[in-house]
C-alpha cells in the first residue's frame, strides 16, 4: 500500500488492536474500565475527519506507520480522542497523537483515584499567603481572599493541590510570568483566545503544568517511547515489526488495575460531521 493513499480504515485499527492483544497476552494491563475497542472505533471516527493546516485528509497525506504509531500510543495511555482526552495532529506527513489537559488529569486520576483538581485564579487585590514546611519542603496554602470586584482585574498567578504518594497534598502555583511563557508556546499568535477567555485558560494552563509534575514524578507503564526513538518503515525498519519497540510496557509493568482481556476488533462506521487537525483547545498541553 502506498503511504500516499488513503488507508484503509479498518487496516489500520486492526492493526493496532492486534497488536494490542499480542501485550496482553504478554501480561500488560489496561486501564480498569477502559474499552481498547470502543477507544479506536471512536478515535477513527474522528480521524476520518482530521486534517492539516492545509485542510487535507490526515487519512490521506499520513503514513500508515505513524497512524498506527498514534492509534497505539492513544491506547497505551488508555485514552480516547472522541472524549476529548488527546488530540490528533497532523505535522507534515506524520500523524501524532497528544494527551488534552483531561487526559492527563486522567492519568492522576487512575494514579490517585481520591484526588479532586481543583485549581484558583489569584488577581491583583487579592489576599494570598503560603508557607513551606522546613521538614519536607512542601508549600500550603494559608490564606487566600478574593473580592467580588477582583475577578475582573489582571491576574497575578494561579495555584492547586496535588496528589502525593505519602498521602499529603502539596500546593502548586504559577506565578504570571511563568503562566504566559506557557502561553507564548501556543499555535495562536495573537493570544486572541487567552484574551477573552483568560480565566480558562489560566485553569487549563495550571492543569497541564501540574498533572505534568504528578505524571514525570511517577514510574508509568503508559509512558511510552516517544515517536522520534521508534524504528519504523521510514526510518528503514519493516512495517510489520514497526510496534517491536513497545515491548517495554510488557509484563513487568502492571501499574494500571484491570484485567488482561482479549480486544474485539474495530467495525466501521460513518464519520462524524466535524473535526480538526489541532483544536484550538490543545495550546498549553506541553505545560
């Protein structure tokens, strides 16, 4: 098959599920009440309407290897893109797949199961005090008082718990410089959106940066390679041995409650009416 064409749908998530299942049998464990299949059904509805910035089919201008590549680390992750929990992107002739700030607070979640995120926005007026344990180094909130009017003043930072493993939170801020440095990384130029909307990107912002601390602190089986260290049928490898480098996450590593299940294979439905190659909604997902 030509990596030009577009590819053949069910190919492709066949693939992946097969692959899937050769892991199971391996000893590998999904995520407890995450569905590899409906995952890929949906994930491939979703892909069918994907596109570049050029407005080309990602189906079409992608190689086969690096939809499969995506479609595996989505699983792995025990995510799904239907439920806004990664994003498909099309860069250059690559298809990548990249967890949203709800798929990482996924990932805490299956970690912590009892954690809450909860984050604030500290503006200019407000009261904020913390302290640092000497003994641990950990932060904690003291005291944070907001007025009515201070909710329409410029933000000065932003804070939120996280979960630990020795079962005491610690408190995480952001001061504004550090909040738009993550913002300058985004794909938008003008900022226009973290303008009119700056309490929610604020949030999201604080989200991605602390789930990220929680993630890289934590020995993950869903943490796999990235694409760049994968042998594959552009670098020179086979297509069919394209997955052998994933064999890391095999039976040493049980991190994630559930059980070793045989995957179903994906059926094709009609598409979606919508979908991009990068939402607007993904900026500030690396922070």
């Amino acid at each position: 098959m030509s990596e030009n064409k577009p590819i053949a749908k069910k190919d492709v998530g066949t693939m992946v599920l097969e692959r899937v299942n050769q892991l199971c049998d391996a000893g590998f464990v999904l995520p407890k009440g995450y569905s590899a299949v409906n995952a890929v059904k949906a994930s491939m509805l979703v892909l069918q309407e994907t596109v570049d910035k050029n407005k080309r089919p990602a189906l079409e201008v992608c190689t086969t290897v690096s939809i499969q590549k995506s479609l595996f680390k989505m699983v792995i992750y025990g995510m799904d893109v239907s439920l806004n929990q990664g994003y498909f992107i099309v860069r250059g002739d690559k298809l990548c797949f990249q967890p949203s700030y709800f798929g990482k607070i996924l990932q805490v979640k299956r970690l912590y199961p009892d954690w809450s995120p909860v984050a604030h926005t500290i503006r200019e007026g407000d009261v904020f005090e913390y302290s640092i344990n000497p003994e641990n180094g950990k932060m904690k909130l003291v005291k944070h008082e907001q007025k009515l009017e201070n909710l329409d003043k410029e933000f000065v930072g932003a804070y939120m718990y996280l979960p630990c493993a020795d079962g005491e939170p610690e408190l995480y801020v952001m001061t504004r410089k550090q909040i738009m440095k993550a913002w300058s990384k985004s794909s938008s130029q003008s900022l226009q959106t973290h303008k009119d909307f700056d309490e929610k990107m604020i949030l999201k912002t604080i989200y991605n940066s602390g789930c990220n601390k929680v993630i890289n602190a934590t020995p993950d089986p869903n943490m796999i390679a990235p694409d760049d260290d994968i042998p594959s049928q552009e670098d020179g490898g086979s297509n069919e041995n394209s997955f052998t480098d994933f064999e890391e996450v095999g039976t040493e590593q049980q991190h994630n409650a559930g059980e070793p299940a045989q995957i179903e294979q994906p059926q094709e439905e009609a598409a979606p009416e919508e979908a991009t190659a990068e939402p607007e909604g993904n900026d500030n997902d690396e922070f």
